[in-house]
C-alpha cells in the first residue's frame, strides 16, 4: 500500500485513495475550541446563519488560556462561550479545569486513529496516542461546527528515528528542544512528522506528549507515533471508546529520514527569541534568571511534577527569584496533592496557580518586567509570549526549571537528580 500513519487517517476518514498532495474532505472524530480563539469561532458560526452543530458530543470548548479572567473584555468572551455551551450542548470545560491539551486524551475524547482538529497550534500533541491532531483557524472550526468535516491536504511525512538511551538528567523536553534546534523553526514546515525508536519506546505517555506538542515548533502539520501496549493500555484506563491503531507501511514513501543518537545529549536551552535557538546547557549556565515556570500542554503532567518536587524538596527558591507551577489539569492537580508535591512546592515558595495555561499566554499570572530573564517549560520563548516584550525567555526541562530557580541562575539539573 506505501502509506505513512497521516495517509492512511485521511485516507480512511475521506473515503479516498489519499497521499501526500492530495486534497480530501475528511470527516472528524473531535474538534476543540479554547477561550482565545472561541469567541471568534462563535461569531463565525452565526454569521454563516447556523443554528445548530453538526454532532454535540463531538466538540470541547476549554476556558484554559485566561483562567481565570483577568479583565473585563476576557470574561465577555468567557459569557459568550457559556451561553454557545448551553445553546448547543457542546461540551464546556470551564475555569480550573485545565489545559485543552491534556484533557482531550486525559477525559478520553480522542484515541488513536482518530482524526481531531483545534483552534489551538499545539493540537498536535494527541499524535503521541497515534492521533493525526492538528491546530486551524477560528472560522474553519465554526464550519467544522456545523459540517463534521474539513479539508485537508495531505501532508508529506518526515520520519524521525531515535537511537541509543537518553542519558540520566536528560528528558524528552531536551529531546524536542534538541531537534527543533537541529531541524530549525522551519526545517518540518507542512510535513507530518513519524516519531519511532529505542527512546521513545521507554518513554511514558507523558514524555511522548511534551515531543508531539512542539511538532508545531518546526513548522510540521502532526507528530505522530505509533500506538504500542504502552499506548492501548494508557488509553483504555482513559476512554471507553475503541481505539483504531495505525501503523505506516513498512514501504511507506517518506520525504525524508532523519536519525539521531542521543548518547552523548545534554540538557538543552532555547535561548531568546526563538525556539530553534538552542544550546547544550552548558553553554548558557549561569546566567542570571528572575523567574521560572513549570506547566504548559507541554510540561504541566504529573511526571513533571515529580521531578521538580524532587529537585525542590527541602530546599528553598532563591531570594531573587520566584518559580510559578501551573498543573495542566485538575485531576493532576489533586493526585499532585495527594503525593505531597504541592506540598513540596509550597514549602519551597512556590506559587502554585490554577490548572491552566497560566503564565505562558502572557495574559495574566505571572507577567515577567522589563529585562527580566525567565526560565520555562513552555513551548515558545518569542519576544513578549509571556506578556512583555522587554523580557527574555528561556525554555528548558521541569528539572532545569527547577534546579535554576534554586541558583538564581541557570543550572544544569544532573547534580540534582
């Protein structure tokens, strides 16, 4: 057949004999909708006369990205979409709930191979469940309300192999942060991306979600990877509904191949103001950092957690900085209570925030000031991403986050773990 995993998910939800090039209306399993970009994809939906969705059960909306509302045009638009909520039935996910992505698979709405789409960029992390997720626009969502459907062209892929074992102090967010710095912010630009190998294969479904989130970070369409045991169990102790693995052909046509032994990696940092600017750790400790975020749809999961109550317990953030954690979902929330870690934090002067995007949309909790230098798990370090363009933001992993803000400065995590 020579399909990758991303023709063979189009193919079978357009009816079609589609590859790479090919253009395909495909129907969709889910669609998603966040506070940013909701408001907008509502005035769409009614400027095209719609009364009704196409399939309620189908569609999340999550007030994530200002959660909390900040001010009072945000929570104008938080009223619109409550009052859509009810009008249509669609599902709501309201304040404190958590990120869109990480309650999609973690509430059991998506399963591999799925087709979903959100008005979100970062939509590709479902891929690491062998879902093709992908970010659009605000009005296609609305048509997409309304249709069950969308257009697609179908992606060529870019197959990703991982070799050897990630080293102690070094986790998948060094992994990501590594190969975007590799491949540069453009390098996968309309490319699906495969991700396999020895590396992934050990990862917790956690780990794999923080690479497939930053597929976007490169320019690609979906990070996408296979749905192993590791998969079907993770996912059926989340969803009742039956997964549909796929796997590419062992003839599939990639555009390209690209390896990377990872034997000798160290833990990464982008530096300021793009994501592909990145440095071995090395190269970039000790310089002086004010503050520190751990949480994100990349890095908010419970594993994470974990490794930051580890480096932080017992000890105190430094006098000239501050740390904020934002758990990426409420059930994290309560089993990181359960475990002590908030706990850990609160005892270590860490402010802890409400489950959400917290302080990385730049929209409240936590604004850096001018010329203060950050040190975060997000996914994007762009100039004024966090809420002030005069600030400079670093991204690393929760355990360089966590050992940096105990220096004041950038640390390499390793002494610590």
């Amino acid at each position: 057949m020579t399909k990758t995993i991303s023709e063979k998910i189009l193919s079978n939800h357009s009816g079609t004999d589609a590859h790479a090039g090919d253009i395909v209306i495909a129907n969709l399993d889910y669609m998603m909708g966040q506070d940013g970009t909701s408001g907008v994809a509502i005035d769409s939906f009614n400027k095209m006369g719609a009364k009704k969705v196409f399939d309620s059960s189908k569609i999340s909306i999550v007030i994530d990205h200002s959660s909390p509302s900040p001010n009072i045009g945000v929570s104008t638009i938080h009223k619109k979409i409550r009052e859509f909520a009810k009008q249509t039935g669609v599902n709501l996910y309201d304040i404190g709930c958590g990120v869109c992505h990480q309650l999609l698979p973690e509430q059991g709405h998506v399963v591999p191979g799925d087709l979903v789409i959100g008005a979100d960029s970062h939509t590709c992390t479902y891929g690491a469940i062998n879902v093709f997720s992908t970010g659009i626009g605000s009005t296609d969502l609305a048509a997409a309300w309304i249709s069950g459907k969308l257009w697609f062209k179908v992606p060529e892929t870019l197959k990703l192999i991982y070799t050897n074992k990630l080293p102690k102090g070094v986790f998948s967010k060094d992994l990501i942060l590594y190969t975007i710095g590799k491949l540069g912010a453009g390098g996968a630009t309309y490319l699906a991306l495969e991700i396999e190998g020895e590396v992934i294969n050990e990862m917790s479904i956690d780990a794999r979600m923080t690479i497939s989130n930053m597929a976007i970070e490169c320019g690609a369409k979906a990070g996408l990877m296979r749905a192993d045991q590791k998969t079907l169990d993770w996912v059926g102790k989340h969803s009742t509904r039956k997964p549909n693995p796929i796997e590419p052909d062992k003839d599939a046509v990639y555009k390209d191949v690209v390896e990377f032994d990872l034997k000798q990696i160290e833990p990464q940092v982008a530096k300021p103001h793009t994501v592909d600017n990145v440095s071995p750790i090395s190269e970039v400790a000790g310089t002086p950092i004010q503050m520190g975020l751990i949480g994100t749809c990349t890095n908010g999961r419970l594993e994470d957690l974990r490794v930051a109550a580890q480096i932080l317990k017992g000890k105190k953030v430094h006098k000239d900085c501050r740390l904020i954690v934002a758990p990426a979902s409420k059930t994290i929330f309560l089993d990181a209570i359960k475990e002590g870690i908030i706990e850990t934090f609160i005892d270590a002067n860490v402010a802890v925030v409400t489950p959400g995007c917290g302080p990385c949309v730049g929209t409240h909790n936590g604004v850096p000031a001018n010329g203060e230098n950050v040190i975060s798990t997000a996914n994007r370090n762009f100039k004024g991403r966090m809420g002030n363009p005069e600030a400079f933001i670093y991204l690393g992993s929760p355990a360089t986050v966590a050992a940096s803000v105990l220096n004041g400065k950038i640390t390499d995590p390793r002494k610590y773990l």
